[in-house]
C-alpha cells in the first residue's frame, strides 16, 4: 500500500521549499495583479461600423455597436 504524500506534508518536512513555494505564489500573484492593472489601462474600444474610427467600447449605443459617430458626421457630404 503507498500512502499519497501530499503536498502540505512535504512542505511540512522541508520549510525551505515551503518559503521558496511562497515566494513563487506571490510572484505568481503579482504577475495577476500586473496584467490585470495592463488591462484597465486599456479599455475595450469599438471599430465605427460607418468610418472605421476606434472608439471606446463604452461609447457605444444602447445595441453594442456604433454604426455612426462624431467623424462620420463630419465626413458627411451634407453636413454643412
Ligand atoms: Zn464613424
């Protein structure tokens, strides 16, 4: 019969590689909190369905896309 070690128990009987497991968790960890901060610094943006322009994914209307905005009405012939 082969009692299953788990990995509590080893680093029960091994502090050091208890400390360098630690270590490696809060790297981990912070490597998480980094790309999360990367991503709010950059918020979802949106493709104008009319001019291609790049907006902010929140400028959107209330169906998600944004089929017209400021600089289509700009390059509108009639807009005077
Ligand atoms: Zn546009």
């Amino acid at each position: 019969m082969t009692d299953m070690i788990s990995c509590e128990e080893v680093f029960e009987a091994d502090v050091n590689a208890r400390a360098e497991f630690d270590v490696v968790c809060d790297e981990w960890l912070n490597e998480a909190i980094v790309a999360q901060d990367a991503e709010m610094d950059e918020p979802p943006t949106l493709e104008c369905e009319g001019c291609g322009e790049v907006w902010f994914a929140s400028q959107a209307g209330e169906n998600g896309r944004i089929e017209w905005c400021r600089k289509c009405y700009k390059n509108d012939p009639y807009y005077v």
